[in-house]
C-alpha cells in the first residue's frame, strides 16, 4: 500500500448507541461567573452516544479518544487517539456528529488519518503520546504527553489535514523531563491540554503541577499547573499561567486504591476566557467531571520563574469559577478527556464532551452533547 494510502482511510461508520436527552437533566446556567455578567454561561443537555470497547471500524479498534475539535471549514470534528502506535499508527479521526437543538443522534467515523513525523512516516511504537487536538490557522495542532523509558519529552506539533508534519513548537527547558524527578513534568500529567483562541493564540498546559513546582493534587491539596501561551507565528513559546487544580474532590473507597485529579483538557473560548475540564477517578467510585470558566486577566506571568514551591516572587493564579458538574446534574461520566464548541446544521451553538475509554473493557468511549448559552461560539463560527 503506497504510503499515501496508508497515511489517510475514507470511510463512513456508524458508532455506538443513543441516549436521549432526559427531561430530568435541568439546563444549569452561571449568570456572573467572577462576578463577570458579560462571562453568562449556559448548558441544556442534548443526549449521550456510548461506543462500547471492541468497536472495529475498517480493520482498526476505535477508542482512546483523548482530543476532540470543530471545524468550521468541514462541519465537521477531529478526534484525536491517544493510542501510541500499538493497536495502530499514531492517528486522528474526522467525525460526523449529528446534533441539534432536538437532541444528538449519531457519531460517524468519516476519515481516519495518520500522524506523520518530520520524514513523513508512520510514527513507531512508544515514539510519540497524542493527547489533545486543535484545528488553527496553520493546520492541526496536536500534543504528545511524552514520557516512557527513555525519556522522551513531551511536545506540541503542526500537522496537515493529510498528516504530514508541518513543524513542532518549541519547548520550555523547565518542562523536560528528569530522570531523578527533580523537574520537569511527571509521567502521565504531561500536555494533556491544548487550546488555539479564535484570534490564532495557541495555549498549552499540564495536567498537574511539574515536580518543582509543588505536588499533584491530593485529598487535601490541590496543584499548580503551568499554562504556556505560544505565538502561532513564530512557534515560540511566550507567557505563563499558573491553573490551581482543585484537591481531589471524592477518595477512593479503600486507602490504597487509585484515586486522582486534574486538567484534562481546556478550550479556549477568546484570549483570556477558557473552559477547563477537571477529571477525578476514585476507584470504588468512579469519575466526577466538572468544568471551571477560567479568566487569565491579570494573572502572573511565571515564565522567568524557575520554581513555583521555592519561588518569594507574589504570584496570582488564573481565576476560575465553576459551571458544570456532571454528576450533580444526574450524569454517569466516563474518563472525559476531550471538550470542543460546536456549530450544529441547525445553527446551534453545541458543547461536545468525550471520554478515553484507554481500550479497557471496564470504560467505554462516551459522547455528551449540550446546547451552550452565552455569547459563547466555536472559533470560524458565528450567530
């Protein structure tokens, strides 16, 4: 198969099963988040989409779904696998969600395209960690958490449509990984967020704090994750933000069992306003999904700081106000790891949620979808 083949699949797949929107599931609206009137936020939920694990779609498992955006040019969504080029090559899908003001009806698998390194091939297995995905101005954007033995650091990366690589940004030195954990991002809490503003901004951040800058969340602390701001002409990196993830907000049911939180992904709704999703796993439990507005206006820059634990410097961290929480509105989330604006054929302004099932038969690949109030729109988009 010659590699152009290879790089992109054409098909149309039908996945999963539809719920409904329930009458009980109440629209949730934050009239003033900070304080902020003109911020106004609302959801209506829409309905759900399940894909089971197992699901095979042109000969390859769909799933680890980890990054999801609209495209305005297509109508269309690109999801992106967090697959690391073991049931199959680094990859993005293209999606056809059908939603409107009535309820969300389908996911569709359109296209399936591989990611492509600077050589133009397939990337090799444990080379690359795709997590999140962004349609801009100069392509896809599209981040890799890094990590492994050896070593490898994590990394923010410009795509074509078709895969082939455009270029990568570059990164920070204080966010390499270390050998001895003494800095740099810790294994698995890496890039998980990526955000490109409507004016073309370009927004990366970790899920929980880098190791000199404090700890991950606990029970009773939470942590302080860096947001870097990249010019998308140049590709270099400029400000930083400090996020403070929230304390881990329900423990496991037993001492030793696994039990977590942080950023799993943010959107960018201007060039100071963000969506941001934290996910918490308790084992026993299961997850608890809320979504904070965030405001960067007049937070510090960190980018000279070498170390937010050590640092005498005043530091003001990005404000956030909470507007969604999914199980108080009587939602079961799975592992959600993806959020992106949408425009429906009807016209309305939609939010998508997705879950990483991590091709596990204990999770499932899960699709919310929420008609959004507000003078909230997705980038290219307009009401």
């Amino acid at each position: 198969m010659s590699k152009r083949l290879f790089a992109t699949v054409a098909f149309t797949f039908l996945l999963g099963t539809t719920t409904y929107a329930n009458a009980d599931v109440k629209p949730v609206e934050t009239t003033c988040p900070f304080g902020d009137c003109d911020a106004a936020i609302s959801f209506s939920y829409l309905g759900e989409v399940i894909i089971p694990t197992g699901t095979m779609e042109n000969g390859l498992e769909f799933g680890g779904i980890s990054g999801l955006d609209f495209d305005p040019s297509s109508g269309r969504y690109v999801a992106i696998s967090d697959d690391r080029s073991d049931k199959g090559p680094a990859r993005f899908y293209e999606l056809d969600i059908d939603v409107s003001a009535n309820g969300l009806k389908s996911v569709k698998v359109v296209k399936r395209v591989t990611l492509l390194d600077a050589d133009g091939e397939a990337f090799p297995k444990n080379a690359v960690d795709p997590e999140a995905i962004r349609v801009g101005k100069e392509g896809i954007y599209w981040s890799s958490e890094g990590g492994g033995d050896p070593l490898i650091a994590p990394s923010v990366h410009v795509a074509a449509s078709d895969g082939k690589s455009i270029r990568e940004l570059w990164l920070p030195g204080e966010f390499a990984p270390t050998a001895n954990k003494t800095s740099g991002v810790r294994e698995n809490l890496s890039f998980e967020n990526l955000a490109v503003a409507p004016s073309g901004a370009v927004f990366v951040a970790v899920e929980a704090a880098l190791y000199q800058d404090g700890d991950k969340p606990g029970l009773t602390n939470g942590s302080l994750a860096r947001i870097i701001s990249y010019d998308s002409t140049t590709g270099e990196p400029g400000k930083q933000y400090v996020y403070p993830v929230s304390p881990i907000p329900q423990a496991a049911s037993k001492a030793d069992g696994a039990n977590d939180n942080g950023m799993s992904d943010m959107l960018a709704l201007d060039d100071r306003h963000m969506l941001v999703v934290e996910r918490n796993f308790a084992q026993g439990f299961g997850n608890n999904i809320k979504l904070f507005m965030v405001d960067l206006e007049g937070a510090t820059d960190v980018s000279n700081i070498a170390s937010l634990a050590r640092t005498g410097e005043r530091v003001v961290p990005a404000r956030k106000s909470q507007v969604l929480d999914l199980r108080a509105i009587g939602l079961t989330p799975d592992n959600i790891e993806a959020i992106s604006l949408g425009k429906a054929k009807d016209g309305t302004d939609v939010l998508i949620l997705a879950a990483d099932n991590n091709f596990s038969d204990r999770q499932k690949t899960q699709f919310y979808a929420f008609k959004i109030g507000g003078r909230w729109t997705a980038p290219g988009t307009a009401r």
